[in-house]
C-alpha cells in the first residue's frame, strides 16, 4: 500500500479520536485507523456533527478523514492490518467489588488485549493510551502472550496528556510525549518506532522515554498534582471569604514566585472532569494496596477539599437567600465541566444542580454546548438519581436556550462553567428581568463584580470579600 505504518486505535472517544485525528495530520504517510463498539459512536465520527465538541477538530478530521484517518467498527480486520495498536478505552472507576468507588476498571484494557490476542496474524506494537493503575501493562503483556500462535507482541505505555477544550492545540504541541517501555532490544526498538511516529513533529527533546511503571505513574501523578492546585487555592479561598483577603490578589502574589508558577492557580467551585477524581482515587487505592496508608490519605484529602468546596458553594446560595430557595427560579449559566467542551463527566455544575433540587428550587440550566440528554446520563451515573428514584426532577430542571431566558424571572444566577460569552452578557437586561434582589453567585470569579454591584446585584464569588461583611476594605 501507499502507507508506510498503519496504526490502529481502540476506543473512539475524548482522546482517542483527536490523538488519532493529530497523528493523521501530521503523518500523512501513515494510515490511522479509530475503532469502537459503539456503531452509535463511530457514524457520528463519520459524519458532519462529531460526537465530541472540541475546537478547531472538526477541521482536522475533514481535512484528514478518508485521506489517512478512519473510522470504523471492524475491529477485527484493523487490528490485523495494524503494526501498532493504541488502546484508548475508557477506564472508569469501579463502582461494585473490590475496590469499589476507588480502583480504576481495567476490564475494558484487557478487553482489547484478549482481542488483539485473539485475532492478530503478526505481531505487534500495542501501547497503552489509557491512564492505568500502575503495573497494567504486566497484566496486558501476560494476556497478549497467551496467544497460540507464537507471536510476539511489545507492550508501551504512552498516557495522554491533552486537557479538554484545548486538546488540539495540546496535541499539536505536547509540553512532551511519554514512551514507557520495557527496557531489553525489542522494547526499547519499539519504543524508537513509537518515536519516530512523535517525531515527525514534536521535537526529540521533548519526547521522554522512560521504563514501563514510571510512565504508567506520571500520568496518575501528573493529573494529582494539577488537582491538588485547585485544592490548594480554593482551601485558601474559603479562608479568603472569612477574613477579607482576595484570592485573586493572593493568587498573583504567591503564583509570581517562580518555583510556585501563575498557571493553575483560579479558585473556582472545584475541579470536575472524568479524570481528576478517578485518577486521585486510583492513587489512593494504589498506595493503600501496597500498605502506604499515610501517602494515601495525604492525596484523598485533595478529594475531600474538593467535594467540601461543591457543597460550600451551594450552601452559600441557600444562605444568602434568606436561608430557602424552595419554588425559587435560580438560573445556572454552564453546566459543562469547563469551557469549550461538552463534557459533563463529574461536572460541580451537576452536585449544585442536584442539590439545588432537593431544596426544592426551579432549575434553569443554560450551556452552549451540553446536550439535556447527556446530562441526565451523568446525573443517573455518578448521583443515582433519575425521574423514576426522584419523582419530578424531570420537570424541575429546565434547559434553556440561552441566558436571557435562563435569568427571566429568576431570583438568581449562577456562573458555574467559564465560558468566555458569559463575560460579555447585557447584565442591565438580565438585571431588569430578575426578581429582587438579584443574586448572583459566580462560581469561577470571571464576571466584573463591582460593575454588577452598581447595576444593583447582590455579588458572592470565590475567596473573594463581600462588602456588605467587611467595611474595611
Ligand atoms: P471515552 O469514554 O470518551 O471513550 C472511550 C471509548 O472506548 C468509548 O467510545 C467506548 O465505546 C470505547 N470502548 C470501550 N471498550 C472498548 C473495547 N473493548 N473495544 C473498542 N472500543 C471500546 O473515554 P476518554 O475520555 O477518551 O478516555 C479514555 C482514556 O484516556 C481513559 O483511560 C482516560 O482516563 C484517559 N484520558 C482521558 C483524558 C480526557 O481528557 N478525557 C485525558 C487523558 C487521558
């Protein structure tokens, strides 16, 4: 064929179809393949509306689809044709069992393994895209060689390091790429072909080749470590809101030291995403498995700071509402996780709308891009509840089309997704719409609270003062 290499993924999601997308771009002479279970999934990735709201993707994937980038359902005849095989599955954590509520699911990788075992006719490069629990690639390896056919197959660890909502940038131009490898001949050979696949454009300073394990944990470490930022300062906000200091202005100061770094430092109602929580609790169970009770403790406390700054926020919309908000329309402007996704998975905008609903209040949720449907996914999933184990919560949440009728008639809003078109919003109008007083509660401290203070709103925010406390400002 025309291709010099052909890789072939498994799991076309989040990060498999834009790692995918990228390396097609970059590598035209190599043929990239994106396969799924899911029929649903993949005729979305085939067509005009992805199946994932990522910008500057959709160019991507028109430029490359059809040229040297698919997409298909025949898992079997890629995974033969393919010289490296990419699992990209999803590894959520374990809700039943051993381990329960803590241990990342590993049955999807091995899923793929037993598959790849099953049908190859030649060996393979299999890399692991997952974030796994340290050691998986062991459980990979013993599953691909116990193949009856005598093939060798040479497992890699590569962890994605894309965030959401910049994920072709952060591809095109990775701070590094990750190679972990078995470190004999044919590993570190199949880690130079991995290499060279990166190579074509991120340059070879910036892509580390590293033993198996160690690659296998940096990505766990790398997500707890950028959680425990966001843990860190919001802790700090809560004693901001105490005492009159600004987080904002604290967040400057301390970031401006070079050894602490400004980025990463926004307090905000707390961290969601699929990844955080599950890889925390992944670390966690980890240490604990191996007896390291003092180092798992040390990391869940980034979790529980974080749930405590979810429920703080909510209880600080009741409070300050005159302690009820029962029959009250409240507005919530985001419901995605972040901006410029539309990705709902362990969303804070979920645990105040849930809580929000069992106060009793009117929930109108406006999100550019959250589809109703995927919201009520995510509710059942990570909360348990649904109209059936509660009974009109169907109808107490309303998804609006945009702010404007979100606000009308609303005792409050809330900002709890940072999408830059909520800065811009005509705030007279909405103010004029409201019912008095007006609140608002800005969960991610973008809004200009003293221009909204003159229009005559009532402001809370993050670890920032409220003048009507401190006089001494
Ligand atoms: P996802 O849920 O969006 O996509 C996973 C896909 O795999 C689904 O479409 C599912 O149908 C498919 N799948 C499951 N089992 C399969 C099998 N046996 N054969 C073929 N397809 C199968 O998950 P996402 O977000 O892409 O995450 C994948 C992995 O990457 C996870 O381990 C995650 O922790 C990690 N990761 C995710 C990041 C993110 O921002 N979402 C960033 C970095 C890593």
């Amino acid at each position: 064929s025309e291709f010099t290499l052909n890789i072939c993924c498994m799991g076309a999601g989040y990060v498999g179809g834009p790692t995918m997308a990228v390396i097609a771009l970059k590598c035209p002479q190599i043929r990239v393949c994106v396969v799924d279970l899911s029929q649903k999934q993949i005729d979305a990735w085939n067509s005009d509306s992805l199946p994932i709201y990522e910008p500057g993707l959709p160019e991507v994937v028109s430029e490359c689809r059809g040229r040297n980038l698919f997409f298909s359902t025949d898992i079997d005849g890629e995974i033969k044709r393919a010289d490296i095989i990419f699992i990209s599955v999803n590894t959520p954590t374990k809700t039943m069992g051993i381990g329960a509520g803590r241990a990342a699911n590993i049955k999807n990788c091995e899923l793929c393994a037993r598959k790849i075992a099953e049908v190859s006719d030649s060996g393979k490069i299999v890399v692991e895209k997952s974030t796994v629990p340290v050691r998986t690639a062991q459980a990979v390896r013993r599953v691909l060689e116990c193949n009856d056919k005598g093939l060798k197959f040479q497992v890699l660890s590569n962890p994605e390091f894309l965030a959401e909502g910049t994920a072709m940038e952060d591809l095109k131009a990775p701070d590094r790429v990750l190679i972990g490898g078995v470190q004999d001949e044919d590993g570190i050979k199949a880690a130079e072909t991995l290499v060279s696949v990166y190579a074509n454009w991120v340059p070879r300073e910036q892509i580390l080749t590293t033993n198996l394990w160690s690659s296998e944990l940096s990505k766990l470490v790398a997500n707890a470590f950028l959680a425990q930022r966001v843990s860190s300062i919001n802790s700090i906000s809560a004693l901001c809101e105490a005492t009159g200091a600004d987080v904002n202005e604290i967040s400057r100061a301390v970031g401006i030291d070079q050894r602490i770094g400004r980025r990463f430092l926004n307090s905000s109602i707390g961290f969601g995403g699929s990844c955080f929580q599950k890889d925390i609790l992944n670390l966690v169970y980890l240490c604990e498995t191996y007896g390291l009770h003092e180092c798992a403790e040390y990391w869940n406390q980034v979790i529980v700071m974080n749930d405590y700054q979810k429920k703080r926020f909510t209880e600080k919309m009741v409070s300050s509402m005159f302690n009820t908000v029962t029959g009250k329309k409240i507005a919530i402007l985001g419901y995605a996780f972040k901006k410029d996704t539309g990705d709902v998975r362990e969303t804070p905008s979920m645990f105040v709308v849930r809580d929000l609903v069992l106060e009793q209040a009117k929930i109108h949720v406006f999100d550019p891009q959250v589809k109703r449907e995927d919201m009520w996914i995510e509710m059942d999933y990570t909360c348990g509840m649904t109209e059936k184990t509660h009974p009109g919560l169907d109808k107490a949440v309303t998804t609006s089309p945009d702010a404007y009728s979100a606000c009308d008639g609303a005792h409050a809003f809330a900002v709890l997704t940072e999408w830059d078109e909520f800065k811009t919003l005509d705030f007279e109008r909405i103010y004029k719409g409201m019912a008095k007083p007006a609140f608002v509660f800005d969960g991610r401290n973008i809004l200009d609270h003293a221009k909204l203070r003159e229009i005559g709103f009532e402001v809370h925010a993050i670890g920032k003062p409220d003048p009507n406390k401190f006089s001494d400002l």
